[in-house]
C-alpha cells in the first residue's frame, strides 16, 4: 500500500450544536470526488440530540452510514424515513433538497458518517435523487483471515469475492464500504477501477493508522489491510477524480460564486421547496 498523506480528523460542530469531527478539503480538493467526512460518535445525548434541522443543498450529494443509534430522515420530496443501525441514506441534490435529520430517541449512544460527494458540473442542476437501504439492507461479505466487508455503495471485492451494494451511481462512481478486522486480521482489496482511495479509521487500528485518522493511498491496484492487535474497522471510500475548480458557502457547492449567488436567491425564494 502506497501511502499519499496522512489526515487526523478535527472536532467541531455543526447543526444545532452537534459535535463531530470531521475531515474536509474544499480548497486543495485532495479528497476529490469527496469533499468532506462527518463522524458523530458519543455516547452522551448532549453531544448529537439537537441534532441537524432543516437545511438546504445545492451541487453535493450527501451519503449517511449508521452504525449505531439512528436518525430521522425528512426532505422536500416527501421522504420520512429512519436510518438505522446498518442502514444507509444517499441524497444527489442537483438543483436543491431541503432536509432534516434528528436523532432518534434512545440509551444506545450514536455513531453514524456523513460523507459530502462533489458533483460535476454537469450535474449539479439535475433534478434531486433518493435512495436508501432500509428495505433492501446491505450485503456482507466475509474471509478467513478475520475480515468483514459491508458494501455500503458500488461494487466490491474481498479477496476475489465480489460483492454489490444496492446502492449504486454514485457521483464520480463513488464506491464506500465498511471493512471490520479481527486482531491482526488482514482485507485485501481491488482497487485497480479507482482512482481515488481514502481509508478513515473508525474504530481499533490499522497498521499504519490509528482511530480518526483518514489515509489518502495510491488507487489503481490491489491492497492489504491488516490490523493491530485490538482490530479494527474502517471505512473505504473510492471513486474517480472530477478535477473542477469549486465554490463553496456552507451548504452549497458549486463551480463560480455566480453560481452560489444564484443558490442562495433561489433558496430564499422557496424555489427548492420546504418540508411540511
């Protein structure tokens, strides 16, 4: 594995005063196609209950992974869903979603991802899209060297065994999984259809990373994760480099401020809806 960068992920907060920490890149674009991860991990109520009331989004598509815990999903489009523990929620904005995700009630503590996608130019005026894996759930794959792999989006393969999520068509074909490792257990990974390849640290460590650390690897070729001794877990985030210059203002991501002006007037004027 040929390691670019190391990234240690930053508390702060966001919402109503949720505290997460987060690796982003809007400057550099170094992640590209992903511009920003989100983790929330906390067993205090404190720290995630207030949670993210309704917002807007122009020119992103945004990819919510729970691994414990659970929010409640509203948008603009009539979606009302809970996304829960071992669940997955994919929005491509386009022209614009306003939504709404607020904890769900409960002593179990939460530790759910959100991940911001860029979207090509192209696109970023499309219509809105939805998808989540409540009904369908996600497949798992599994090896014998102590290696789960949970195919959150795209296509998968664990040691020659391939696997696809439900999720599919992703911006930039963006491709995320979920890799849990046994102590000292070993993943290994094709990644040769990729050129991006960012690996964030959720949980143990690797041997070359630790929890909250995101590396940035060489993508077009094959890769070994082992753990250490207490195991691990890690998300895998793939996809292909969109190489546009961006403009960015809190929830909107487009390619010139004309374009973000723009954003902002069409929001105020209720042109991209509301949740009743």
């Amino acid at each position: 594995m040929k390691i670019i960068d190391v990234q240690n992920s930053r508390p702060t907060q966001d919402g109503a005063g949720v505290n997460i920490r987060r690796v982003a890149d809007f400057q550099r674009l170094s992640l590209d196609p992903y511009l920003m991860i989100d983790e929330l991990k906390s067993d205090n109520k404190a720290d995630y209950m207030a949670g993210f009331p309704a917002h807007p989004h122009r020119g992103i598509e945004t990819f919510t992974y729970i691994r414990k815990g659970g929010f409640e999903h509203r948008d603009q489009m009539g979606n009302k869903k809970v996304i829960g523990a071992g669940d997955v929620q994919w929005m491509s904005t386009g022209f614009g979603v306003v939504h709404s995700e607020m904890p769900v009630e409960g002593d179990e503590g939460l530790h759910g991802f959100q991940i911001w996608l860029n979207m090509p130019a192209k696109d970023k005026l499309r219509p809105p899209q939805y998808q989540d894996s409540t009904d369908s759930g996600l497949p798992v794959v599994s090896n014998h060297s102590g290696a789960r792999l949970t195919a959150l989006a795209g296509n998968w393969a664990l040691d020659g065994q391939a696997v696809s999520s439900p999720l599919q068509g992703l911006a930039a074909s963006g491709a995320i999984a979920d890799v849990e490792l046994r102590a000292s257990g070993q993943a290994q990974l094709n990644l040769s259809a990729w050129e991006q390849a960012l690996i964030y640290v959720h949980s143990g460590s690797l041997t070359e990373a630790s929890t909250c650390q995101l590396l940035r690897i060489q993508g077009g070729a094959e890769v070994t994760l082992t753990a250490s001794e207490q195991g691990a877990g890690a998300l895998v985030l793939l996809g292909h480099r969109i190489g546009e210059k961006i403009a960015h203002m809190g929830p909107f991501v487009m390619n010139n401020e004309a374009e973000l002006r723009q954003a902002v007037m069409d929001y105020q004027a209720g042109r991209m809806g509301s949740i009743s």
